[in-house]
C-alpha cells in the first residue's frame, strides 16, 4: 500500500558500500570526518565496513585498508545520534563476526543473501535477534527474482526474526515500474518495514528510490553523492530533497546534508561516479556495479571491448563473489571473435 506523508529512514551505506570506489582503502581519518558530517546532518543509520560486510576482506575480492573491529570502533566514536549498521553475506561473514560487530556498537544488522537463497539469512537473523539489535534482511541481484519471489523470500525472512526486509539492485537494471511492481508485492507479504536500495548504471537511481517509497517502502538507501562503485549508489543528498518535494520528511538537515557530499567529494573520492558507457553496459546486462574495475582491466589486457564481457557475464548471471568468472567470460569473448573471424 502507499505510505504519503509517512517519514521514510534514510540507511546511509556510504562508509560501506562507498568502499567498492576506492578499492576498500577508506582510513580512520576519512571514517571520522565523514561520520561526523552525516551525524551532524541527522542521518538515522550510518553502515560501516568492507565493501562486501563483515569478514569479507579477503585476497579474491579486496583486502580493506582497516580491519571491521578498527572501522567500527572508529565511526562509533564519531556518532552522537545515528546509529551504527553493519552489513554481512554468510560465506564472508561469521557468526562469531558479527558477535564482534555488536561488541563494537552495531546497533542494526544487514544480512543480505542472493535473492532466491533467503535460508542461509535465518540462522544470524536469529543471533542478531538474540544479541538484542535491529536484525534486517536484503536480497542482492533483485531483478534476477520475480516479484512473487521477491515477496515469498521476504516473509520468510520476516519468519527467521528479520524486522525489516527489502531488495538491493545491486546491478543498476530497474525501472521505476520494475522497483513499484517489486516493493508494492513485498509489502503487501509482509508487516514490517520494507527496503530499497537503488544504484545509478541507469541514472535511475533517485527515481527508482521514488517509486519504492510510493509503492511503500519506508527505509530508503543512499550514499553522500552517490559514492560507491560503477556508476554509484543513490546519491543521498538527491534523494533527500525529491523526497521533500515528493511530501516524505526524513528528519534530515538538507543543508548539512549537501555539506556532507562536499565532505564525501573532498575526503572520500578519488573521482566522482558517472554513469558512464561501461557502467550502462554494466546495468542493461544485470551485473552485479563492483565488476566494473576487474571487467577493465581484463578486458585491456585481452584487447576485447568490455560490453561484450559484461554481456557474457549477464549471461553467465554473474554475482558479487564470483570474479574469478570474469577471465572465463573474457576467453568467450575471445573464442567468439575468432570464429566470426
């Protein structure tokens, strides 16, 4: 159902998923003076951590700069109102992980599984529970799922103790009726709050973030302006003056909000993320925005264009974890030019 006029919470994942950006180098003085900029703002939730969550910092997909006990206890430090999220894919991250996290002050859990796998979520949903924080369920790659399927993963997530659930498009392929058509079947499945987190491959980031709290999702993810891989996440100083236009109070200061992406682009950024060509490739084939840098250089090193890759990639239905898909993906590339040849 709609929710006009209900307060949206805005999850800010800057400090996390702004990780894939810059190869999960974040350092303790950048954690601080951003954290410091989003509390001020009033931001409700602030993520911290490696790109992919805790216990994911690893060889295959990138040692972090920090390790998640000095990351967390760095930005906790720095928060005088919002409260702390982490985020965890079991694989990557453990129990006896996020038993750490909650030691350091996490006060909202993210488990997040594939978006047909939700069962592998119930056993730390249930520890989170136990641990006495706000346990939250997300689904990635959410356009590889069906909206009924969406919805019956969603309330049994809610079963295993979530007490908020929701979808990632984590490849940037939505449309805003594809994001409304999502939401409205979760929430009409489920009795706590629903989620939606957007990325920008498309451009359609704030307006596919729009569309889910019309169709009534009320936590909202965005990152200070749009920092995270590819193309980037939804920027949240964006999203933060539609959603006042669109008559949805968040609490949060827009003006502090806007100083806080200035924070982001002086202290956070190498560059600011584009939707650029490869970033398009990236959404319109469904794969998962934290390639884009490997899928590059592979692609250079073979002398292939990397569409090609990221469309052999779509094909493979490629997800977060499995980089070492991408040479096998650049060789089909290969063996197809050759045979055209």
């Amino acid at each position: 159902m709609a929710t006009e006029g209900r307060r949206v919470l805005v999850h800010d994942p800057t400090l996390r998923d702004g990780q894939h950006a810059v190869a999960h180098q974040l350092d303790a003085a950048q954690l601080r003076v951003y954290a410091q900029a989003a509390d001020r703002a009033g931001v409700p939730v602030v993520e911290v951590g490696h790109g992919n969550g805790l216990g994911a910092s690893s060889l295959q997909i990138g040692r972090a700069r920090l390790d998640d006990d000095t990351m967390l206890a760095t930005v906790r430090e720095e928060l005088t109102q919002a409260r702390m999220g982490v985020f965890m894919a079991p694989g990557w991250g453990r129990g006896r992980d996020l038993r750490r996290a909650v030691e350091r002050g996490a006060d909202v859990v993210r488990i997040a599984a594939h978006c047909t796998e939700v069962t592998v979520t119930e056993r730390h949903l249930s520890l989170a529970r136990e641990l006495g924080v706000e346990a939250q369920a997300v689904l990635l790659m959410s356009h590889m799922a069906e909206p009924g399927q969406l919805a019956e993963q969603c309330s049994l997530a809610v079963r295993f103790g979530a007490q908020a659930v929701g979808i990632m498009d984590s490849a940037g392929h939505f449309l805003p009726g594809d994001v409304a058509t999502r939401i409205g079947a979760i929430t009409t499945a489920v009795d706590v709050p629903v989620i939606f987190h957007g990325h920008n491959n498309l451009s359609l980031a704030v307006a596919n973030s729009g569309a889910a709290v019309t169709a009534g999702a009320t936590i909202i993810d965005a990152c200070a302006a749009g920092f995270g891989a590819g193309a980037g996440n939804t920027p949240l100083e964006v999203l933060v003056a539609v959603l006042e236009r669109m008559e949805y109070p968040t609490g949060i200061d827009l003006p502090a909000a806007l100083r806080a992406a200035d924070v982001a682009h002086q202290h956070l950024m190498t560059s600011a993320p584009t939707t650029d060509s490869v970033s398009v490739a990236s959404g319109l084939a469904g794969v998962f925005s934290g390639f884009k840098r490997p899928v590059l250089a592979a692609a250079e090193r073979a002398g292939v264009d990397p569409w090609d890759v990221f469309a052999e990639l779509g094909r493979r239905q490629a997800v977060a974890g499995q980089e070492d898909l991408i040479p096998h993906a650049v060789q089909s590339v290969l063996g197809a030019a050759r045979a055209a040849s």
